[in-house]
C-alpha cells in the first residue's frame, strides 16, 4: 500500500494516533478543490505578502449601505461556539464500505478522481400565509458505496443549508467550512428576490455544497450525505434528531465563559496563523469594497451609454448634411457600450464572487481560530484546577487527559485545513485577478479599434 495506507494501519495500534488520523488525511492533497494545481508558480504572494501595497490601506473606500434581507424566517438557530463535543466530535466520519474507503487512502501514484457531482439549478418561489421563501434543486451523482443509489434529487431551502452548515461546525470544529452567502444584499447591486438576487445566491450554494464535497474530511460527514439524498420530511425528521435547545443553550454559555476567559499562552504558529487572519481580512475588505465601487460606478456608465446613441439618431433626423456621420458615432457608441456590457458580466461573474466569498472566509477563519482557542481554555481551566487541588484529583487527570488528545486532534486538524485552504485560495485569487486583467485587455482594444475606424470615416468624410 502506498505512504498514507500504512499510516492508517500502523495508527490503528494506539489512541493518539487514532486521534491524529483526521490531520494526517486533511495534510493528503488528496481531494482538490478543482483549481489548477500548478499552484502559484513561486507567484503567488507568501504567508506575509499583502494583497495591495502598503499606501493602499490609506484609501479605504467607504462601503455600500447594506439592506437586510428578510426573505426568510430561518428560526433554527445553530452556535458556533458551541462546539465543545466530546473526543468523536473530532474524529472523521469514517466510511463503511471499501470503496469510499479506497477513496479516502489514495496511492501515491494515484490520479485524483471525482466520485461526487453536485448541481444547484431550478430556484422555485413558494409562497404561504406565514412566509415567502425560494427552494432550490439539488442534483447528486456519485459512484460511492455507502449511498444506497447513484443519483439523488431533492429540494431545499437557506435554513436548510444553514442548518447542514451548523452541524458541520459541531461535527469540525477546527475544519475551515465553506461560507454560506449572507442574508443581506448589497443596496444599489440587486433588489430583494429579483432574478439577479436569486441567481447570485444559487450559484454560490452550488459552490458551498462542491467545496465540501471536495473537502477530504467533510466530504464523508453523515448529515452531508442526508441532507443530499433525504426526502424533506426525512430531513425534518433527522434535524429533531439532534441535541435540545437547552443542550445547545448550555454548550453556548460554557463555551461564552471560555472565550471570556481566554487563553493563557497561544502556540507560536497559532499566534502567525492569526495574525495572517487578520491582514489577509483587512486587505481582502478593501478589495472588495474598491471592486464593489467600480462595478457600481461603471454599470451607471453603462446605462448612460446606452441612453446617448439613440440620441444622435434622433438628432441625425434634423441635420441633413450630418447624418452619415451621426449615425456612425451612434453605431460606434453601441459597439461600445456593447463591449462595455461584456467587460461588467466578466467583471461580475469572476472577480466579485471570488472575492466576496473570501470575505466571508476570513470571517469564518476568525470563528474557527475562537473555537481552537474555546478548546485550549478548556484544557487550561482543568490544569489550573489540578495545580490548586480545586477537585477530585483523580477525576481532573482523567479529565486533562482527554482534554490534552482533544487539543491535540483539534490543532492538527486546523494545521492541515490550513495549508489546503492557503493553496486554494492562492490559485483563486491569482485566477480572478488574471481573468480580469484579459478582460480588460481585450475590452481596451476592441474601444481602440472601434476609435481607429471611426477616425478613419470621418476622415473620408472630410
């Protein structure tokens, strides 16, 4: 068997390194998340690279008044600081059958393989007495052995992803979840449920649900499996299943107390590790509050393009000896406009939505960082409790041991998500910007010679 093959055996003969197997699979380049794997090329900017220079932090833009988006009445509530489970809560969900199994413990000479395919398409409004709300299909193929079929579709709404997101978090901790989209939109880009709004929101659902599925550990969680294959009552069933609003309450106070508390000494490459966090979303914020000006600015340009041909027709109909040449600068200014409109749609389909999206990444990277540190403050509470004799000393060494594996499980995991999460990020941003610096080129050169020819039949005219 290959490298990562006889890892899993050989920590199959003791509990720590059973603990350590899920941050042994996460440090796999086993599951991709389908960006190029040429990697940045010695490119890409390092851990302390910023984005934009220095000076740029000086003009930060102010943002766009954001409206709340109330299209849904989602009243599960999940916390994500309650997440101190005990030991398995840390432990990969395992497959049952040999092929996922295959799956999971790739060869080294081994080619990545698909096995999962997740389509969102067909958002559908539903409308009742209480609310108003959209469902979007969701397709599944796959060739894994522990689905009953090879192909699933099923309905759901946003409370049901934020609901999938939740237990995700409960499940990983320290895993870096994909974002969801927010409930708020961006006042001046889309109007509350019109197509523009819906398609931006499905389309990054179908993202959410293709990042997990090509997450190497998430992908294998039970409840992804039911919420991709489970009927809606089934689903409704399995969500009652988990633990009670008091339960979810308690685990929220304990791990608020935590977090009051804080830690007494975080490790070194947790400390850079933060620090990266909090650059990276400084930078990350201004690019997309400067893309979100422009593209603001830029569409109002466009709309008044459009406005001013027409009206050198109309104004061709009264100057006689103009006409050919009104005319041909409004058909100029349409070609124009139309190359404008294609520059918008590249600029709004490539670099908005990858750049938001690692908006909400940091975010989400800063949760996971307190949930590490919930973690450790746990530990810390019990051995400052055993220094003090606060307990039954028995019970707290007991304790502490438990508590030192769950550390341990939890920071290798995070280490390993880390450096995937770094890689993948490198390659979209890297990508995005690329894209739309061709776009512009092109965009530039089509006004050019749209210039050049209509110079050149006015100079004929003369």
């Amino acid at each position: 068997m290959g490298k990562l093959g006889g890892e899993g055996l050989a920590a199959a003969a003791g509990r720590a390194r059973t603990l350590g197997m899920e941050g042994e699979r996460l440090a796999s380049p086993a599951r991709s998340s389908g960006l190029p794997a040429g990697g940045a090329g010695g490119e890409s900017p390092g851990v302390d690279a910023p984005l934009l220079g220095s000076s740029g932090s000086s003009t930060l833009l102010q943002a766009e008044v954001l409206d709340l988006d109330e299209d849904e009445d989602d009243l599960e509530v999940f916390s994500k600081d309650a997440s101190l489970m005990d030991m398995n809560s840390f432990s990969p969900m395992m497959p049952t059958s040999p092929l996922s199994m295959i799956n999971q413990i790739k060869f080294e000479d081994e080619p990545d393989l698909k096995d999962l395919f997740i389509t969102v398409d067909e958002p559908e409004s539903h409308v009742t007495t209480i609310e108003t709300f959209i469902t979007y299909r969701i397709i599944t193929k796959t060739s894994r052995g522990e689905f009953d079929s090879s192909e699933f579709e099923v309905r759901r709404r946003y409370q049901d992803f934020l609901w999938l997101k939740g237990k995700l978090e409960e499940a990983h901790p320290t895993l870096i979840i994909p974002p969801l989209p927010e409930k708020f939109i961006v006042k001046g880009m889309v109007e509350r449920f019109n197509d523009d709004f819906i398609e931006t929101r499905r389309k990054a659902l179908h993202k959410f649900l293709n990042r997990i599925a090509d997450h190497p550990t998430l992908t294998f969680n039970e409840d992804f499996k039911v919420f991709l294959t489970a009927q809606a009552w089934e689903l409704s069933s399995h969500k009652k299943q988990g633990p009670g609003l008091l339960s979810r309450m308690g685990q929220t106070v304990r791990a608020v107390a935590l977090s009051m508390r804080g830690v007494k000494s975080r490790p070194e490459e947790f400390m850079e590790m933060n620090n990266f966090i909090e650059v990276f979303s400084q930078k990350i914020n201004l690019i997309d509050k400067i893309s979100q000006r422009i593209y603001k600015e830029e569409r109002e340009y466009s709309d008044e393009m459009k406005e001013y041909g027409p009206i050198h027709i109309l104004w061709s109909a009264s100057e006689e000896d103009l006409v050919d040449t009104l005319k041909g600068i409004a058909s100029c200014i349409d070609k124009c406009s139309k190359a404008t409109e294609k520059r918008m749609s590249g600029l709004s389909e490539a670099l908005l939505p990858v750049v938001h999206e690692y908006v909400l990444y940091s975010e989400m990277l800063m949760g996971v960082m307190k949930r590490r540190d919930q973690i450790q403050a746990e530990l810390d509470s019990k051995v400052e409790a055993l220094t003090y004799k606060k307990a039954d000393t028995d019970l707290l060494t007991e304790e502490i041991g438990k508590l030192e594996d769950k550390v341990e499980c939890a920071n290798n995991a995070l280490k390993a998500d880390w450096e995937r999460w770094r890689h993948n990020m490198q390659n979209d941003i890297k990508s995005a910007f690329t894209d739309m610096a061709e776009e512009n080129i092109q965009y530039y050169e089509q006004i050019r010679n749209r210039g050049l020819e209509k110079s050149n039949s006015l100079y004929d005219l003369t």
